[in-house]
C-alpha cells in the first residue's frame, strides 16, 4: 500500500441533515470528482447505495466499535479526477468531538517528485494547483468548516474544537480555514480571503519554490 497525500474536510454534527450526504457527494461531482466505483466491502455497489448507506449511518452517530467488523463501517469510493492512479474518499466519525471528516486520499508518488540536486521532494505544481482549486470549491459550496492536508506520517490530529482554540492547522501545503481561526506567522504563510466563511492559506516555503497563488 502507498504512502498517501490527504485533504481532509472537517464538519460539526450540526451541519448534518436529511440529505445532507448526497448533496455533498453531487458537490464533488460538480467539482470534477467522477464516481468510478465503490471499494473493500462496498466495491459492487453503485453511488446511491453508498450514499443512502453512509447517510444512515452518520444518522445514527456511527462508529465502529472494536469488535465489529469493518464491513459494518462507512462505505468508500473511488473516483476518476485528474491523472491520479487512485483518488479515494472516506469517512470518519468522531462521536466525542461532535465531528466527522471526510477524507480524499491519493498516493503521494502522484503528488512529489525527487529532485536529486537538493534531495527533495517537490510538489508538482499543475497537479497541486489543481487540487488546492477543487478543495476550495467543494469547502465554498458545502457545510465544511475547514479543509486540512497532511502527509502520510504528519502527527497531528486538529479537530475543529483544537483549531477555534488556537492550535495551529495542518498546512502542508495549504488550509482553508474560518478567519477566526486563522492564527498564524504571515511570514511562513499567504492568506487570501475566498469569501465571507474564510480563507485560503498556502505555505510560502515550498519545495517547489513556486507560490500556489
């Protein structure tokens, strides 16, 4: 299994209503995101099967205990985007944090390349472009309050309770965050307001070396 590049979509229970999982996944059809099919125990089942399901399930506060097994939990998809090998979306439900996350993954020999002379990795620019654009679309027409990105093996668990109180997001390379929760060095960072719920904030210091904006 790959290492993995993550977008992470961050909502309160209270934005949760009747139809609310199928307006969100039609959101990221919209956005270019196209239904290629289900995955592990949900991999014969069409897109409203699998909507239907993980609103039932976020519904009733879902989250899989110990001992049960998996085919129990929310189901997952794969989508067509860009030319990624593998896009997969999933959900987490974090009952005790009043939260639950939606999580777009794709390997991230598709997002680096090593560049020998300075031993990096590099983002590549068209590609990362590409998915800072249609996270900050789906965040905009959605009930999402943050969008967060990490690497496969960044330590850090910002919950939106731990972002309202000031921790630091998970940038790597860009957030979109509520103004309010914005508390951040300028310095390291570009802040550029997308609308009244927030804002996007891009790394300045990229392997790259190109600024995203």
């Amino acid at each position: 299994m790959p290492a993995y590049f993550t977008v992470k979509f961050q909502f309160r229970r209270e934005c949760l209503y009747p139809d609310f999982m199928k307006d969100f996944y039609n959101t990221l059809f919209e956005a270019g995101l196209k239904f290629k099919s289900g995955y592990w125990y949900g991999k014969n089942d069409d897109c409203e099967t699998i909507i239907n399901w993980n609103q039932q399930k976020i519904e009733d506060n879902f989250v899989l205990g110990r001992a049960q097994h998996v085919k129990y939990d929310y189901k997952q998809m794969l989508f067509d985007f860009g030319d990624f090998s593998e896009v997969r979306g999933f959900w987490i439900n974090y009952r005790d944090k009043n939260e639950f996350d939606f999580f777009i993954i794709i390997p991230e020999d598709d997002i680096f390349e090593y560049f020998k002379p300075t031993h990096e990795d590099r983002y590549f620019t068209d590609k990362i472009k590409l998915i800072v654009s249609t996270a900050a679309e789906i965040w905009e027409d959605t009930p999402a309050v943050a969008v967060q990105t990490e690497h496969e093996f960044t330590e850090a668990d910002n919950f939106l309770d731990d972002l309202k109180k000031g921790n630091s997001p998970t940038v790597l390379p860009f957030a979109v965050l509520p103004n309010e929760y914005i508390h951040l060095d300028n310095e390291a960072y570009s802040v550029t307001e997308l609308s009244e719920k927030g804002s996007l904030v891009v790394r300045k210091k990229l392997t790259y070396r190109e600024n995203l904006q």
